[in-house]
C-alpha cells in the first residue's frame, strides 16, 4: 500500500507501534478468555435445558475503534479522515477486515483449545517471533509484531496510520448453533 511506504521508522512511530501492537494483544487475551467462557456456560445452559440444538461454539471478531468510528486520537482529523474511515469500514471495499475483523486467525472459542498458550494465540513459535513483513526490520526486530498485526497490515486496506493510532475496539460476539430437524 503506497502509505505504508511513506511511514518512517522513528522512535514515536517505534511507541506507538509498540503501544497499539500490546492493546491488541490484550483485547485478543481478554476476549480468547470471554469467548471460552461463554463457551462453556452456554454449553452447560443448553444441557440444563435438555435443549436438541447442536452448540459449535463462540465466534468473535474484535474491530478497530469502539462502534467502528473515526479514532479521536489520530493527528489526522477532518472530514475527509471521517470519509476515508468509513469506506474503509465498507464491506465492498475492504471485505476480508469487515468479514473477519482485525484478527482473521482468532475466531472466539469452539471446545478444542483448552490448552491454547498466549503464544499460540498471537501466531508466534516463541518470544522471539515477529510479524514485520514489510517494515524495516532492524528497526521493529523487538517489538514482537504478532499474526493479528500482520493481518491487518498486510491483508486488509488499512495502512498503518489508518489504525497506528487506535486504542480501542469493539467486538462482536456470535453463538454459533445448528438444530437437526
């Protein structure tokens, strides 16, 4: 993406980088753990009720910004920053990010991953392990870049001042059933 190109590897940028690469990492943690949750206790309602409904699990998809809105903390305000960020939250222009969120590899809680690490949720072999594809990599070597960064860095319409920025984010949780009639 051709603003992708003009970000500098500065140490402001290394912050906030760094800053939003954590946030994210928390929010996937935070939610890896509500999706179990709600896993199991709709399990255990389902089972209570005697209820026929096959329950395949949680689905969770985790967007960037509360409501999906324009992040206050971005220097690059305006109307034309607003417009820009809807389209960018427009199915027809960037499906894959509004089909699968920010992180397309984590997809909530579906009973087989009890033993999943935090490394496991991230995409990383172990603590050394960084997604930096397309930046300067001596300059991002330690900022442990995980796979839910690089999705939305390499795999949506985002570029990187698009969400380098956000610190918030919604998310969207589904209960996943199929019913044999």
């Amino acid at each position: 993406m051709l603003l992708n190109q003009l970000f500098k590897p500065t140490d402001e940028n290394y912050q906030l980088l760094k800053e939003f690469n954590e946030t994210l990492k928390e929010v996937v943690i935070k939610n890896y753990q509500q999706s179990r949750e709600l896993y199991y206790n709709t399990k255990k309602m389902l089972a209570d009720s005697g209820s026929s409904l096959q329950f395949e699990g949680v689905e969770c998809k985790i967007f960037l910004e509360k409501d999906r809105q324009y992040s206050k903390s971005n220097p690059f305000q305006g109307e034309e920053s607003e417009m820009i960020w809807e389209i960018l939250n427009d199915e027809s222009y960037n499906d894959i990010y509004c089909k699968y969120s920010c992180c397309m590899s984590f997809d909530g809680y579906h009973g087989e991953e009890d033993d999943k690490t935090e490394m496991g949720l991230m995409g990383m072999q172990d603590a050394d392990d960084c997604w930096n594809e397309g930046l300067d990599r001596e300059w991002s070597y330690d900022l442990h870049l995980h796979q839910h960064f690089h999705n939305l860095y390499g795999h949506t319409s985002f570029s990187i001042f698009d969400f380098i920025y956000v610190r918030d984010f919604y998310t969207k949780f589904e209960l996943k059933f199929n019913q044999n009639t």
